[in-house]
C-alpha cells in the first residue's frame, strides 16, 4: 500500500498527515465516488456498474467512469471467490 503524505494547517499550526493513496482517487467525478467506496460497495452487492452505483445511493451522470468501474468492480468480484475458494 502506498502512503503519501499531505501537509495541513490547522489553527496555524503545520502536522503532517498519513494519507493512504486509494482514498484520494475518485473513479467518478460527477457523483465523488472514490475507488475505496467503489470496491467496498462492490464487494457487498456486487453487479454491474450501475447496481454498485445504486447501492451507493448515486446513478452515473456522464458515464465516462463506467469501464473503470466495471474493471474495479470485477477485481473486487475475483477477489472475493478467491477468498471463498481458499475457505472451502
């Protein structure tokens, strides 16, 4: 996991603050839907990009987000029956 750092002012003062990258990227600009919201809705309701979307309480507005949402979504989809697999 890659962990970059980000400098904050709070009340005038500078700290430094461990951010993890994946928080901070947004698969979809118009609904602020970042990858790390996308891949935890994904493992729990699964489907299609639009399903996911929906159980985020968000339809794709523009839909230039979608091919990257489905590919995340099918990581999150092989990950989980490679968890299942390996239980049984």
């Amino acid at each position: 996991m890659i962990i970059i750092r980000k400098t904050v002012a709070i009340n005038s003062h500078l700290r430094i603050v461990g951010i993890e990258e994946d928080s901070l990227m947004y698969v979809c600009i118009c609904n602020a839907i970042r990858e790390k919201d996308l891949r935890t809705a994904a493992r729990c309701c699964g489907g299609s990009a639009h399903a996911v979307y929906a159980a985020l309480g968000h339809i794709p507005q523009c839909c230039q987000c979608l091919e990257e949402a489905e590919d995340i979504i099918t990581e999150e989809v092989i990950a989980g029956d490679t968890i299942v697999s390996a239980a049984a």
